[in-house]
C-alpha cells in the first residue's frame, strides 16, 4: 500500500511540476482534450457545459486510501454546500455575520470542477510546498477558463464568478474551504464506524487542519454537530462565545 501511495503521489507531483513549467514557457495547457464533451458531435460547443459537468460522479476521491465505501466528487461536493450553507447560516444567526448561505452553498457545489480533468489529487501532493499550491492553483484556472468556452458568451461572465475565487468574495470561500475540510472529516468518521483504519491519519490530519480556520461558526459546527458521526471534539477546543440569535419568526 506504502508502495503504491508513493508511486501515484509521485505521477501527480510530476503533472503539475511539468504543468507549471509549461505555463512559464507560454506553452497552453489543453486540459480537456481528449475527454468527451457531447454523445452528439452535432452540438455546438457552447451548449455542451452541463455535459461535462455530468463527468463528476466518474471521479472517485480518496484513490490512494482502501474505502470501504466509494465517495465521488459529486457526492462531496453537495456534502460540501449542505455544510457552507450551515456555516453561514451559523456564522448569521449567532455571531452577527451578514454572509449569504445561498451564495455559499452554490461556490461549494462547483469548488471541485476542475476534477473532471485532474482526477482527485491527494491533498498532501496538493498541499506539499507552496509551489505545488501554486501549480494546482494555475491548473485549476486554465481548467476553469477551458470550462467556459463551453457556455454561451452571455452565460460565462456569470459562471466565472463562480469558478474563479473573486477577491470581494474572501470570506466566503475560506467558509467554503473549510466546509471542504469538514466534509472530509465526515467521511473518514464513517469509514471508522465501518471499521476502517486506514482514513486514521487522513482523520487526524485534517482534524488539525480545521482547527486552523478562525471563523466562530466552524468551532460551533465540530462541538455541536460533529459528535453525532462519531467525532471526539479535543479537550483544548474552547467553545466560542454565543452572541444573542436573531429573534425567532412565529408561524401561523
């Protein structure tokens, strides 16, 4: 296994050392060559975007780990949004934020399209130096970019704002990074609950990475919700301080 998970993260580091040379030499990245874009060549480029998009239930995440249970990209990217809407929702209701859960929730349903052609790349080769993060990074763009031409001109400024982090949206896609990184939790709780160990170190690792985040609403997410798939909040995790809840709607 030890093999095995060293040879694939070996073949990803390659991809994107080699990706990002080419991007530095002018070369252009042909990201979605080769892959189908249409059952029907008659369909005009423009109208073949939903198409690709359909290709995400293909990619399988966690390849370098033995899932006793598969999970693809699709099914943790909507794991994703449930749990971004939450934080917002969170985040407004009980320390003053004035975010939009629904915004949220839609950046977390395509924060993982440029899998369709990179495949799920194992987070320690993602996140090894800040090199590799930056190669990834301009991978995901041109990707992005390439996804685009698939949409009619008067579609594509709206969807790059959603493919494409925008500076004015920071705080909103740090929620949704760390969405991402909750959504991972869950699912190495319940490979353990099926008596899997070897999501362990994938659980404590990013267990530690959610610490990291300081957004009120993420502690108040592990301590309040995470226990019921199984999660053991740590001793030294103080809870955050509740501000009072927005007054409560009465329905008739």
């Amino acid at each position: 296994m030890k093999s095995k998970n060293l040879k694939l993260a070996v073949v990803v580091a390659l991809f994107c050392m080699c990706s990002c040379n080419s991007f530095a030499n002018g070369e252009k990245f042909k990201s979605l060559s080769g892959l189908p874009s249409s059952y029907d060549e008659s369909v005009p480029q423009k109208d073949r975007f939903f198409f690709i998009l359909s290709r995400l239930p293909e990619i399988k995440r966690w390849a370098v780990l033995r899932s006793l249970e598969t999970e693809d990209v699709q099914q943790h990217s909507f794991d994703t949004a449930i749990t971004a809407h939450a934080l917002v929702m969170i985040q407004n209701t009980y320390y003053g934020g004035d975010l939009s859960a629904d915004r949220a929730a839609v950046l977390a349903l395509f924060h993982d399209v440029a899998e369709i052609v990179t495949g799920d790349c194992p987070s320690p080769v993602k996140h090894a130096n800040s090199q590799m993060k930056e190669s990834y990074s301009q991978i995901e763009g041109k990707i992005a970019d390439d996804l685009l031409t698939y949409l009619p001109k008067e579609m594509q400024v709206k969807y790059l704002k959603i493919l494409k982090q925008q500076k004015e949206e920071a705080e909103l896609w740090n929620i949704v990074k760390a969405a991402d990184v909750i959504s991972g939790i869950k699912k190495c709780l319940h490979e353990k609950h099926l008596g899997n160990t070897d999501f362990d170190k994938a659980l404590a690792e990013l267990t530690e990475r959610v610490m990291d985040f300081d957004i009120p609403a993420v502690k108040y997410f592990i301590q309040n919700f995470l226990p019921a798939f199984g999660f053991e909040c740590p001793e030294d995790l103080a809870p955050p301080i509740v501000l009072e809840p927005e007054a409560e709607m009465t329905f008739q």
